[in-house]
C-alpha cells in the first residue's frame, strides 16, 4: 500500500441521510402540511427507514461504512410545545443501538429542516423565544443519547434552507423577503448558540458543530469578478461561521456546487441528473480555504443524482482525491459522508432524484446496491484512494 494514498488514522467513513427524506410516516411537521396544500410533493413512506433502519446499517456496514449520519425527526419528539415523547426518543435510542451494534459511529443532526407543527403555527424560528425552544429540545436529546453520541450537528445548512424558505419563497413557508430572511439568518444563529451550549452542558466531550453549505465561488481573473465573488464568499460560506465563531468543535461542510462568476462552464463538463456540474476541484478549494478556522473538518455532504450510476464511481474517486490532496498539504479532514445512503425524497423535486449509494424501488421497498458503492467502500476499507487512479 502507497502510503501517500492514505487518509489519517480513525478516518470516519459513511453516509448521511435526514429523517424526513427516509423514514416515511412523519404527517405533524410542516413539510407534510405543505405536502398536504399541494405546494411541495408528497413524501408518505419514502423508504420506510423508520422500520427498515437495521436492515440499511447492516448494509451501510457490508459497505464499509464506519459511521453514519442522520437526523432527528423533531416534530416525533415533541409533538406538543413542551410535551416530550418517550416512545420516539426511544426509537431513536434504538437507531443508535443498532449503529453501534454495527461498529458504526453516528453523527446526530438535530435539525434537517422540519419542524413541528405547533412551532411553526407559532412563529417557527422567527418566534421571540425559538433559541430557546429549539435547544430545550436539543438538550432533551442529548440527555437521552448522552453518552452513546459524540457527534452532534445542531442546524443543516442554514445558508439553503433560509434562502429557499424565506428569499426564493419555494419551501416552507414559502416567503419571499429579504428582511425576514435576514431575520431568520439570525434567529438560527441563536439557535444554534443555544443549543451548542445546551449540548456541551449535558455531555462536556460532545463535539458540536453545523453542516455548512459552501459553494466554490469561482471569478473570471477581472477586478469585478474577483470581487463579486469575494462578497458571495463572505456572505454565502463565512457569515454564519463567523458570527457563531467560540460555537464550533468541528465544521461539517456540505458540498455540491461549483459557481463559476463571468465565465462559462465548458459545454462538455460532467452533469448531474439535476444539471449540477461534477467538478472535483471545488471540493479541494473549499476544504483549503476552511483551514482558516484551525478547527477539524467532517465532510458531512457531497453527491450527485445519478440513477443510471453512470458519474457516481469517478464523482466518489475525484472527490475524494480532492479531499486527500487538501489533507497532504495540512488540512485536519477526519471524515466524509456520501450523500447519500439510499435514494430518498429530495425536497421540493420529490422523489425522481436518485442520490443513494443503495438503489430504492419505492414500489416494493426493495434496497439494492449500486456498482459505485463498491467503489467507496472498497476505499473506506483500504482507508486509502485506490492504487489505479492518480490523485490531483
Ligand atoms: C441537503 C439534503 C439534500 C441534498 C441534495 C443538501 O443540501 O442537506 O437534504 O437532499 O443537499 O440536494
């Protein structure tokens, strides 16, 4: 083995997946009432996660995942202000449990963009008191998997779901403003600083971060264009990091796009299913340029539709050639999560768009393995990039 080819020792290597994307049967949070008005697709079953959850992880593990991340379904948990439900917090235990049983570290995401009912129908996160609402649950939760959980990531990409909630008004609840977006960009700000705190309180060993969206801002050599990506770069990628700054133990950074500023994108580039542009070298700009926080980097997200699995193979071995060459020159990347584990329910497209390392076919809830996922787990066992392929 090339030892120039390795990742670090204790490397986390999974998937991620959020509750409401793969669990099915969540009907009291806000997406499901949007769902419900007509306004965004209806989820129903998605994959039946929720019942199915030890069958994936026993697949995650043949695929040589040792870690997962996933989500909490908040509106479960409290489905009345205040009122917690033992039962689901259970259940969550249990997850747990069953990752653990696998030799599986999990990653605890507390908010992937649902949220209950009554929280919404009172102000959502524009509420007065929704810090402190948000990290009374998020400290439930830690007391209940306290000691089984070390990885905690209280907000998933703040930057995506303000804009595309409060600003382009296409989620829930379908706003479209730029103070109220400014005001939400806040609110979870505070939110996120109250949880934090909530969390280390319970468990001082707790690591406890966010997923950060970043995008590869990327100028045509002008003095303008240089600049308009600078601003973007400042606002869209660093903003809530900085202002949140004392509050991160770790970054978790998500990844998909590569947005080049007055200059075209080369006709032939690679693309998604979903028209995303493949372009591993954003991934290496974007881990670099996070080296500025001295704090250590999970990639928490990056992947690509493909249903065909046709680009997922070389997407997984370029990006994660990306990732090794930012590591070689210093970067303390300790982990990275494909998304995502299984096809599931992407958000306003509704289900068309196939993310998963495992194939669902949502007719009969069949799981099957595609060729690329052989492909990461094959280096996740090596803990190496593969001996054929040259890096960066
Ligand atoms: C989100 C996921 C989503 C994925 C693909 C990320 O922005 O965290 O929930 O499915 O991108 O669009």
């Amino acid at each position: 083995m090339n030892d120039a080819r390795r990742f670090p020792d204790g490397f986390l290597w999974g998937a991620s997946t959020a509750s409401y994307q793969v669990e099915g049967g969540i009907d009291q949070c806000n997406w499901a009432e949007a769902a419900r008005h007509g306004r965004v697709p209806p989820c129903g079953r998605a994959c039946d996660h929720y019942h199915r959850f030890a069958e994936d992880f026993a697949i995650a593990k043949e695929l040589g995942h040792n870690a997962h991340r996933f989500s909490i379904e908040w509106a479960r948990i409290e489905p009345e202000e205040g009122t917690f439900d033992e039962k689901e917090i259970d259940h969550y235990r249990q997850v747990v449990a069953a990752l653990r049983a696998q030799g599986i570290e999990p990653m605890v995401t507390l908010w992937h963009w649902t949220e209950p009912l009554w929280f919404t129908h009172s102000g959502g996160f524009l509420r007065r008191d929704s810090a402190k609402v948000f990290a009374r649950y998020c400290e439930r939760m830690a007391v209940a998997l306290g000691g089984d959980v070390t990885f905690w990531i209280t907000i998933n990409e703040p930057q995506v779901i303000t804009s595309n909630a409060y600003l382009r008004g296409k989620w829930p609840p379908f706003i479209k403003n730029p103070f109220t977006y400014l005001r939400m960009l806040r609110a979870l700000m505070r939110a996120h600083t109250a949880a934090y705190r909530a969390i280390k309180h319970v468990n001082a060993n707790a690591q406890v971060g966010i997923a950060t969206h970043n995008i590869d801002f990327d100028p045509a050599n002008t003095f303008w264009h240089r600049r308009a990506a600078r601003i973007l770069d400042q606002f869209w990628n660093h903003r809530f990091l900085t202002k949140t700054a004392g509050t991160h133990d770790f970054i978790g950074l998500n990844h998909y796009f590569h947005h080049p500023i007055g200059k075209a994108v080369p006709p032939e580039a690679p693309r998604s299913d979903m028209g995303w542009e493949i372009h591993p070298t954003s991934l290496y700009r974007l881990v670099t340029d996070l080296r500025r926080y001295h704090l250590p980097i999970y990639i928490t997200e990056s992947g690509l539709a493909d249903a065909k699995d046709i680009h997922r193979s070389a997407y997984i071995t370029d990006y994660l050639a990306s990732v090794h060459q930012a590591i070689r020159e210093g970067a303390d990347v300790r982990g990275y999560f494909h998304w995502s584990l299984m096809d599931n329910y992407e958000w306003s497209e509704g289900f068309w768009p196939r993310f998963g390392l495992v194939a669902i076919d949502y007719a009969t809830l069949t799981r099957s393995i595609r060729p690329s996922a052989r492909v990461l787990a094959s280096i996740a066992r090596e803990n190496a990039l593969p001996p054929m392929r040259e890096s960066l």
